[in-house]
C-alpha cells in the first residue's frame, strides 16, 4: 500500500532557471492526482512520464496566481492530446472561486478553442471540466482512493484548502497530506493527524525578513517559516515531512541547512530537493 509524491515544481512566484511553479503529483491505486498547477507544470509532467491527458483530477489548494499559472495551458493542452471519443470531463477540486477562475480562462483561450473546433472534425465541444468547490470534508471516493478537504489560513488569502489523500486496500492504509501555502492552524493539524507524510510549503523568515523590500517582507505574514512547517508535522504525529516551495529558492549545497531548521522541532525523515524529487510512501500500519 503506497503512495508516490512528485515534487513537480518547487519554486515560487520569483522565476527561476531550475525551478517550476509550485505543483505536485500523487499517483496512487493507478490514479494520478495533480495539485496545483504552476508555471512550467506540463515541462514536469512530461518529465515525471505523465501528461495533461492523463490526470485523473485537478485539486487546487488555492487561487494564488503562482498556484495556477499554467492551468489555461493545461485544460488546452489536455483536450487536444485526448484522443478517446467522449472522453469524461476533469474534475477540478478547489476552494469556493475555482469554478468562476477556470471559466475565466477557458474564455480567455476562447478564440483558440473556436479555431480547434473549426479546424478538426472531431473536436466538437470546448475542454470538459467538472469543477467541485469544498471548503470541509469527504469530497471524492474512487478506487480506494480518497480525498478529504480542510481550511488552512492564508489569510487574507481566504479561502484556502488543504487535502488528505489516502489510499486503503486489505493490508492498510497510506496517507498524504498536501498543506499548501498556510500558517499553522488547527484546522491543518487535525487533517495531517497520524498522516504517513505532510507536504508543506516554505519560506526562511530568516533570510526574507532582513530583505529592504516591505513587499517581500509581507510574505512572512502568511506562510509557514521551515521550524513552523515542521512544528505543525510534530504536532500531527506525522510520518514523514515533505518540504517545497521554497522561498528563496533552495540553493543546491544548502539543503542540510533547511533540514537542519526542520529538524529543530520534527524528529522523523525529512525530504527536500529539486524538481522531480519523488518521495514513496507506505502506510505504517
Ligand atoms: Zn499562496
Ligand atoms: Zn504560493
């Protein structure tokens, strides 16, 4: 009983060289779950063997621009590389706003999906999507998977969501929390509760907060520092701890800092890494 954790993109809103938006993707029970969809995300997919037409669901844990940037290029991109005639719609799980954003940007792509439908025969209809918005509790059962959603504060983001993912058959079950962009709350730990890993956005309040910028500053206001992050992930009793999203980015030779920030108040594994880190969980019984 397992489930894999991709880290697809482990930047932030900054561009960087070596580092996609933030996304990730959990495959688990033959399923492949993308959450959040940042810059570069299909480039990652594509690298990780998988692909826009392959998804089994979109969940967004919020509506940060850096969170979907690249979603117009992945509903595009999937409708037109889905060859199956009546192909079922993806279900996008996100926060109350979801539904009004992906409208948005399929209108926004309005003149190319017109140029398609004219051009190819069978295409016929706009990209299918099936939008669901949860701000609390059980929101999809298929195949032994399931995903459960609770608030987090990211205020005044609002609102927010984070998901607990979890994947069950005779011999147990393993279970993945994605906690997105948040400050500790009470809310996340008692979704993350005796989770077999956390996956937990970053920043080093340490390094942004001596920065001149006032604006760069105020994102100390809603993130989780790396000690809080792992302070949350002790408090839940979770198995492993998950780190991306870094912010600044994670400079390669520096990761035993970060870990040892982390590890100050988290005694189990601790991951980190570049883009395509892949992390395999099993239930711990
Ligand atoms: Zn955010
Ligand atoms: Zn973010």
């Amino acid at each position: 009983m397992t489930i894999e954790i991709t880290l697809l993109g482990t930047g932030s809103p900054i561009p960087d060289p070596n580092r996609a938006g933030p996304s990730t993707l959990i495959r688990a029970g033959g399923q492949q779950l993308l959450v959040d969809c940042g810059r570069g995300v299909l480039q990652r997919l594509a690298a990780a063997g998988a692909g826009a037409n392959t998804l089994s669901a979109l969940l967004l844990t919020h509506l940060h621009s850096d969170h979907i940037a690249d979603l117009g290029d992945l509903l595009i991109t999937r409708w037109v590389s889905t060859f199956t005639p009546e192909a079922p719609p993806l279900p996008i799980i996100g926060p109350p706003g979801t539904a009004e954003v992906v409208e948005a940007t399929l209108r926004a792509f309005g003149h190319d999906i017109g140029y398609r439908i004219a051009h190819h025969d069978d295409l016929t209809a706009p990209p299918g999507v099936d939008v669901r918005e949860h701000t609390t509790g059980p929101v999809r059962d298929r195949d032994g998977v399931t995903i459960t959603v609770a608030p987090t504060d990211h205020r005044p983001v609002t609102p927010t969501i984070g998901f607990r993912i979890e994947h069950r058959d005779e011999n147990g079950t393993a279970s993945v929390v994605m906690a997105g962009d948040t400050v500790p709350c009470e809310s996340l730990d008692e979704l993350a509760a005796g989770a077999d890993a956390l996956v937990h956005t970053v920043i080093r309040d340490d390094l942004i907060e001596r920065l001149p910028q006032q604006r760069i500053r105020d994102i100390c206001d809603y993130h989780s520092s790396v000690a809080q992050a792992a302070a949350t992930a002790k408090r839940a009793g979770v198995g492993t701890l998950v780190l991306t999203h870094y912010v600044p980015a994670l400079v390669p030779g520096q990761e035993d800092q970060w870990r040892a920030l982390a590890a100050a108040e988290f005694d189990g594994p601790i991951e980190l890494g570049n883009d395509l880190h892949r992390v395999e969980v099993s239930a711990r019984g």
